[in-house]
C-alpha cells in the first residue's frame, strides 16, 4: 500500500466521519445548518460549589418566581442527589439537593433558558392582599440620627418612592460623601464592601416609609464568562414592587441587559453544616437552536452531544478554543499556499483570537507599539551578550512593564480600550521581539519588517474569517467539522508545488523563455 493511497485514505475517512457527523445532527436532530434559522435563546446557569466531608448534605438555591418559570425552560444536574423543587406560602420557589454522605468537591447546577426577547424578569410586580408595610431598620443611635438627617435631606427635594430611591443611592455613592453618610458607612463595614452599600440604601428606603429588600440578578454578557450575582434593589412604590440597579438609580433595568435570577429578599443558596467554602457563579450564554433541539443533543451519545454535553461554565471556553483550528487552518492556507511569511504559526493565530475580544483598530495599534518599543529594548538587551533564556525572560519582563504602562495612559487619556492590552499573549510578544530582532540581524531589516508584516496580515485574515457568525456557528454546534478541517490541512501540508506568490516571482522568466 503506498503512501498516498494511505493519505488519501485518512483524508477521505476524516472527510466522511465529520461530515456523516454533521449530516446526523441536521437531518435526525435537526440541528439548523444555517445560523440565520435558528431562533436565539439565552442560558443562564448557576454553579454551586462547596467541600463535603462525609456527612449529609443539604443544599438550597432560591429560583426565579413562579409566574416567569412556567414560561421557561428548566434543567437541574444533580448526579448523586436527591432534587425537588419547593414552594413558599408567598409562592417563591427554591431548588432543594440532598445527600446522605458526599465527600470532596462537589458542583451543583441549575439551569434556565428563556427567549432573548418576550421575558421582562425586571419588570414591576403587584401586590394582591394587605399592602407590604416598611420594617424599622433597628439602627443604633447615632446611625439612626445619621440616617434621619440623610431621609429628610432627601425628602426635601423627592416625594415619591421612585425619587426617593434615587435620591438616596445618589447620595451614597457620591464621590464625596457627606459626614452622614460617611458615618453610616462606618456602621455597615463589617459586612462585604458592596453588599454593606446596599444593605444601609435599603435601611434607609425602610427609614423614609418604603418597604426595601435586596434581590439578585445577572448580566446578560457572554464575554463576561462565570460571573457572581448582582446584588439589585427591590422597593415598593405604593402599587408596585420595582427592582433597579443602585449602581444606576436613575436607570431602568433592561430585559436585554440583565436578567434577575431571584427577588424577595430571601437568601441566594445555603448549604447546611455538612459542608464548607461554599459559593456560587452564574454563567449566561446565548443558545442558537431551540431548546428542544439541545436536549435531544445533550441525550445522544458522546460523539453527538460533544460540547453541548458540558456545563454553560465550562463550555464557555470553547466558543473560542473551537476557533483556533480554523484560524490555523487560514494560517496554513496563507504560508503553503499563497506563499505569506510570518514569524511562526502560533503567533498570528492568537493575535486573531485576542483581536476577537477588542476593537481591530485598538488592537493593531497596540501590537505596533509593543512591538516597536520592545524591538528597541531588546537591541539595547543584545548589547549586553546574554544568553538565550536569560534574555528571552528579559523580553517577558520588557512586555509586562509595556503592558502596564500602555494601559495606565490609555486610561488616563480616556481610551478605554487600552485595559483589554492583557488580552495579548505575553509569551508570544516575547517570542516575536526575540525572532524579529535575530532576523533583523541576520536577514536584514527588511526580512524582519516583511515577516512580521505578514504576520499581522495573516492574523487579520484569520480574525475576519473566525469573526463570521456563520463558521462560529458551525465551529460550535457541528465541531465534527473541525475533522473535515484536518483531512484539508493535511492535504496542504503534502503540497509542494509553486506558491503563488512564487508564481508572480517568476513570471518574468517566463516570458524571457
């Protein structure tokens, strides 16, 4: 058998695994090729995490009211645990696990999917029966004092509970706070900073005659990753309970922005004795196929369900790593192909992915003067004849000094922008000094300026191609095709005819001949 009968062979069986793959989950799944018919859904998923040592366990996590719920999809992973759902005489409801005996880490999750549009969590809710009365904070002297004069500040211009709200939250979080104010922060230090801050704004709605409590929300951001809870404000305006965000009093909360996870002013989770460290993160990401679509997936067999199988927290991550393979692909393409040098292949491929998370321009911008101020650095470091490793870990040292002092003025001069410089891949801008500046002495500035040219102009390609909505799609709901991408890249890689750019090289000897 020769060998490229055998190449041909794992190319075809590559061919036929990825796509048969991907044939299955369109046709019998039903799994939408094409990303503009898939309908958009978000996932919210929290992540309860604790240490067990050996004693039964109990586990509660508060859930979105009943009327939402019964509109939304619902999925609850507890291997190991008992799992029921309960409800309160007001109707709230919490997710309860049990177990007998559990030992080491442990991970819960509870998941909910909703429509990106028709779901307003945020929304004010009546009040049917007695109208909710405001609790007396139970204050100290002197706080209270504080916090009287605070409410009739307040109560001077505002008359209504939204404007009161307002007018409070301005108050504590003004950049200089009154004397008031400062000695109720005091009061409330023993708690955790923010949490402090909304526990004394709502004491003092209590204080003014409006019933206050403290909700939890979360932020509808996929790039935001794990995430722990918004601590949200709930008061009651006479008629209805209103929720907003005492970060922006002034501001609406929006459906399409933040989705509150649980209102009432009961606690998020609690884990009883038989455990400990005990915390909890939410993870929200944009689902593009129906729900009934991802539990058939998440039923089917391993080689099916692939990523859909994980959890939201964990399969976060791969929205970006199932990118890598294609821009490599376009690096591959680019190099045997066209015929673009650039300084290796891992460098333009993760200057793509870090362009993914940034404005193009920022990013370009930023890469040139990292380069070009630690190309200087490094030509002073030559001076000194280190060795190879000592002044590679120079150059890291160089691009981390670089990095905080762009960031720092991008700050200052109000780019923000400039904060998402940490995105870069510090040891590959090492990499890149360290191999620019030896071509640059042993090929000439020239070579190096072409290399490293080619580079950013292989890593743009690579970022338009894994920015298109359609290949993050695909890349993500069919990864099987990602086989498809192996049989093409080693077909590529048995290639050794003219590049094209060797092609206009040479054209001149073609017609001289």
């Amino acid at each position: 058998m020769s060998a490229r009968f055998k190449l041909f062979a794992i190319v075809a069986f590559l061919v036929l695994a990825g796509g048969g793959l991907a044939a299955y989950k369109h046709i019998v799944i039903g799994i939408p090729l094409k990303v503009g018919k898939a309908s958009t859904e978000w996932l919210v998923e929290s992540k309860i995490t604790f240490a067990a040592f050996g004693e039964p366990v109990s586990v509660r996590l508060a859930l979105p009211t009943s009327e939402i719920t019964r509109d939304l999809g619902i999925d609850a992973q507890s291997s190991g645990y008992s799992f029921r759902t309960e409800a309160d005489a007001s109707g709230n409801l919490s997710a309860v696990w049990e177990a007998d005996s559990v030992e080491g880490p442990q991970a819960l999750y509870y998941r909910v999917r909703f429509p990106e549009s028709g779901v307003n969590s945020a929304g004010p809710v009546s009040v049917s029966g007695d109208l909710p009365k405001a609790v007396d904070p139970g204050l100290t002297r002197n706080a209270r004092e504080a916090a009287e004069s605070v409410v009739r500040r307040v109560s001077e211009f505002s008359s209504s509970p939204d404007s009161r709200f307002v007018g409070i939250f301005q108050e504590i979080t003004a950049l200089e706070s009154s004397q008031e104010i400062s000695l109720l922060k005091r009061a409330y230090a023993d708690e955790d900073e923010r949490r402090g801050l909304i526990s004394l704004g709502v004491d003092l709605l209590k204080l003014a005659g409006i019933p206050a409590r403290m909700a939890y929300g979360v932020r509808l951001e996929e790039m935001r990753g794990p995430q722990e809870a918004l601590l949200l404000v709930e008061y009651f305006d006479g008629v209805h309970w209103k929720i907003r965000n005492p970060d922006k009093p002034t501001d609406e909360l929006r459906p399409d922005q933040i989705f509150v996870w649980n209102r009432g002013g009961d606690a998020l989770f609690e884990v009883n004795e038989g455990a400990e460290n005990s915390s909890i993160v939410f993870t929200a990401t944009r689902d593009l196929i129906p729900i009934e679509r991802q539990t058939d997936l998440r039923e089917s067999s391993l080689l099916v369900a692939t990523i859909l199988a994980l959890p939201a927290s964990e399969r976060q991550v791969f929205r970006f790593v199932v990118l890598i393979p294609i821009g490599a692909f376009v690096v591959v393409l680019l190099r045997n192909i066209v015929g673009i040098a650039t300084l290796g292949t891992f460098m333009p491929v993760l200057l793509a992915l870090s362009l993914l998370e940034m404005p193009l321009q920022s990013g370009l911008i930023m890469f040139a003067v990292i380069i070009g101020a630690g190309l200087w650095f490094r030509f002073l470091l030559s001076r000194l004849n280190l060795l190879v490793v000592p002044r590679v870990a120079a150059c890291v040292v160089i691009v981390t000094l670089l990095m905080m002092v762009l960031s720092v003025v991008s700050w200052r001069l109000g780019m923000r922008d400039g904060l998402k410089i940490t995105l870069f891949p510090m040891i590959i801008l090492a990499w890149t000094i360290e191999r620019m500046s030896l071509i640059w002495e042993e090929e000439g500035k020239r070579s190096a300026l072409l290399q490293v040219g080619g580079s950013l102009f292989v890593a743009v390609v690579a970022f338009s191609v894994m920015e298109m909505r359609q290949i993050r799609y695909w890349a993500f709901y069919f990864p099987e095709l990602l086989l498809v991408l192996l049989g093409g890249i080693i077909l590529i890689g048995r290639y050794t005819g003219y590049r094209l750019s060797e092609l206009m090289r040479f054209k001149n000897f073609e017609t001289a001949a």
